[in-house]
C-alpha cells in the first residue's frame, strides 16, 4: 500500500430540501487500501458512496481522482463540476457495485460484463472477452455465460456484478452494503469474493453492515452517523475498542462484533 490517494474528498455537504445529509465530510483513500463505512441507516453513508460516484452532485466540497479534480469550490462557495469529459474520465477510474445488483435483466451475462468496456471504453473485442471470461472463472461462474439475471441467484448476480465492474479495469471498487439483498448462505460467497480482491490489494470503499467481515478485510474502518464521521481508526481498533459512546451503541447491536 503506498500514500498516493486513489480518490480524495474534502469538506463534502450535501443536503436534499432541509434535511442536510453529509455535514463537512473528508474522506481519503489509499491505493490498495481498503476503507469499511459503517453506521445506522439514514446516516448518509450511502449518500456518500453516490456523492463520491459522481451519482449526486455535492452542494460544497472537492472531488479529485489522482490528478483529476472533479469538483471544487467555485468564489460563492458552492460545487463547481468539471467538464463533461473530465468526468466521463474520472468515471473510468471507479467500478461500483450496488445492492441491488443493477444488471441489465435482457443481456446474457457476458454482455452484461463486456457492455461498457466494449462500448464505452472502446477496447479490442478480443481482449475484452478474453478478461470476461477470466473474471467469470474467477468468481466461480464460468458456463453461465449465455444465462440471463433471472436464471440466476442472487448471490450470483452480485458476482457477475463485481465481474462487470473489475472488467473495466477501475483503480478504485465502491461497494454499497453488497450482501444486504442477500441470504446468509449467499451472503458468504460474495463476501469471500471481496476477501480475495482485498488479498491482491484491490482498492476498496465498501459500505456494510457485515461487522466481522468490516474487522477481518478491512485497513480502516468508519463510523458514520447523522451526517458525520464519529470516528474512525483501524479496522479492529474501532470495532473492537470503539472510543465514542454513540460507535458503542451502535456496535452493541451486533453479535460478534
């Protein structure tokens, strides 16, 4: 793991009407590092991952990829996005994974992995299904090829969703809670897909209320609440010796954790 930060977001709102979701939020990450966000529902862990996404626009704050500042605060204070084609750059950095999987239901599961890298990307066919293959074999899928996302379960289509999203080959994978659609049996092989990519030093934002998976696989871990990070510290430091009281009461809800 190195300091070079993959991705960097400094002094992040955002507010949807009156209700503010993201009070003053700064986040870094690493290459190969791999960042747990925790915290209640409603707490604006989610808003975050779609902030940092380029799904929501911030209100105020800066957004950089490497070298690419996708937003920055204009003289009154407020967002001020990049070019259309900075973006399309910065989203070619990142791969996200939703909870809901997000495949298309009428593409075959090889076209929904080769779609954006062929199409998007504009990369050799040949090199692109090549990768697919590879990554279908790789997440214990390969014959399901030619299967739409119905003939599959669930735990399945999460993987060919990580399939899809390493395919475009992004410096960064955000994940947002990955297993909560799922059932415990399906639940863990997903999570052991993930172990892997952190065991190659994927870098990795992942949103989760797996606690021991967030203590076992993660470099760090944060904890989020109300709109702001209550703490965060290292992955068993934090889940394990939680400093604030609000992280206790939180954690205490979980067995095992």
């Amino acid at each position: 793991m190195t300091d070079k930060p993959i991705v960097l977001l400094e002094q992040a709102k955002k507010s949807f009407g009156d209700a503010i979701v993201l009070k003053d939020i700064s986040l870094s990450v690493s290459q190969g590092e791999v960042v747990g966000i925790i915290g209640p529902s409603g707490g604006g862990k989610s808003t975050l991952l779609r902030c940092m996404t380029l799904l929501e626009t911030l209100d105020s704050g800066r957004l950089a990829y490497g070298d690419l500042i996708v937003a920055e605060n204009d003289a009154a204070g407020r967002a001020a996005y990049a070019s259309k084609a900075v973006q399309r750059e910065a989203k070619m950095r990142f791969g996200l994974v939703f909870q809901n999987f997000n495949l298309f239901p009428h593409y075959t599961v090889l076209k929904n992995i080769t779609d954006a890298p062929l199409h998007v990307q504009k990369r050799p066919k040949d090199e692109v299904f090549e990768h697919a293959r590879a990554l279908l074999g790789k997440m214990g899928l390969a014959g399901t090829e030619d299967k739409v996302p119905c003939e599959l379960s669930g735990g399945m289509q999460q993987r060919v969703a990580i399939a899809r999203a390493l395919c475009l080959n992004p410096e960064v994978l955000f994940f947002d809670e990955p297993t909560s659609a799922l059932d415990p049996e399906l639940t863990k092989d997903v999570l052991n897909v993930i172990r892997d990519l952190a065991a190659e030093h994927m870098t990795m934002v992942i949103v989760t209320h797996e606690m021991s998976f967030a203590r076992d696989v993660a470099d760090r871990v944060i904890f989020m609440d109300g709109g702001v990070i209550v703490e965060e510290g290292t992955a068993a430091d934090l889940i394990n010796n939680p400093r604030h009281e609000r992280t206790r009461a939180f954690l205490a809800n979980y067995e095992g954790a």
